[in-house]
C-alpha cells in the first residue's frame, strides 16, 4: 500500500524535536526543490485546539479529539492562533491518542502521494514522517540539538512574538515533551533506521540546509 501511495512523487521527510530547526528545513527545501509543504504538527495542533474549544475539561476526552481529527479541514487551519506553547502541550497529549493519529495518517500520506499545485515532490516535516507515514520516502532526516540550546532558541523565538517566556520552565516543558514523544506506544519519536541524524547544536540555519542539500546530492536527487 505504502509504495502505491508514494509512486506518483518523490517525498523528503524530515523529523526531529522541538524547537531542533526541522520547520525550517522542511520550508527551505520544499523552496528549493519547488515541492509541496506540509507541517504535520499542525494537524495535530489544530486538532487539539478544535478539541479544547468543544469541551471545557481539563484534559481533552479522546473522543472529541478523534472526531474533530476526522473532520479536520486543512485549508481553514488559522496558523497564527496555533503557534503558542499552550497548544504545542496538547498537541504533544493528543498525539498520543491512536484514534487520532489513525484519522490524521491518511490525510498526510494523500498529501505526500499526491502533492497540491501539480508540485513534482513533498517535504513533510513532523516527528513519524519516516518511520509511519512515508517509510518509502526518498530522503529522511532526524533534527535534533541539545536541549539547552533548543530551549534558548524557543524563549528567543517567543520573545520576539512578544510573548513572555522564562527559560527555566521552557526547559522543563520541553523536558517533559521529548519525554512524552519517545515513550508513547504509537509512533513514538525516533530516528528511521535509514534517516540522516542532523544535530544541529552547532549550526545556523545555513549551515543545516547545506548539511541537507549534500546528503540529499548524494542520494541523486538534486535533480527531483
């Protein structure tokens, strides 16, 4: 089924951590290449966003968050309203649930077979591209850094949108969610066997997207 699925394009999956520079990767690629882009953690933000707004529990009921999942609708995804920390934790919660992520596979292997724009390929980012989503994907890539500097870059990034944040409890946040991510029993976060580790530590984003376009050179497909 999956070959199927991905015969009509060639698919670039890129996963990894928060706050690790996979995001803005995948978006330089997909630029690059002139392929079709896809935030997969999107899906699952705006799943648990819909989810949150339909129920007033502390914690979102599985149910709500499957069936907002099945009638989630891309294209009227508000971005903005989707980029806070608040529903980053959700999100990480929601991931976890198999109703959810079931509902959500099909709508991202449609998306890597079948690129909107006619585009020639995909570039999915999120965090089981390679290894539940797109495992025939051409090129995969794990993004990861030390957590230290992951969370100086998400303050820095928050501060810059205006919103307050202090370092020592974005640390321990995300702390808890790669713990979260890696432990959970479906589609738990963790590099394909055949993924290129790009640790990006010591890296600007120039330097990881030059890393990017060798390794992907080097498997014939700069001409994709």
């Amino acid at each position: 089924m999956q070959a199927e699925l991905l015969s009509s394009s060639l698919v670039i999956a890129v996963d990894g951590t928060a706050a690790s520079g996979k995001g803005t990767l995948a978006r330089r690629l997909a630029r690059h290449f002139g392929y079709a882009y896809l935030d997969t953690g999107l899906l699952y933000r705006a799943v648990a966003f819909s989810a949150g707004n339909a129920t007033e529990q502390a914690e979102i009921d599985e149910n709500t968050a499957v069936q907002a999942a099945e009638t989630l609708d891309p294209d009227k995804m508000d971005e903005a309203a989707l980029r806070t920390d608040e529903i980053a934790q959700a999100a990480s919660q929601i991931a976890a649930m198999k109703g959810v992520r079931r509902a959500l596979v099909g709508l991202q292997r449609r998306f890597a077979a079948h690129p909107p724009g006619g585009a020639a390929g995909a570039v999915l980012d999120g965090r089981d591209i390679g290894t539940v989503i797109c495992p025939g994907a051409q090129a995969k890539f794990f993004v990861d850094a030390d957590v230290e500097i992951r969370a100086t870059r998400r303050v820095k990034e928050l501060l810059e949108r205006g919103v307050a944040a202090i370092h020592a409890r974005v640390l321990q946040e995300m702390r808890e969610r790669d713990g979260r991510d890696s432990s959970r029993s479906v589609a738990p976060l963790v590099p394909a066997e055949d993924a290129y580790i790009l640790d990006t530590t010591g890296m600007n984003a120039d330097a990881a997207f030059a890393a990017a376009l060798n390794y992907i050179e080097s498997r014939n497909m700069s001409q994709a």
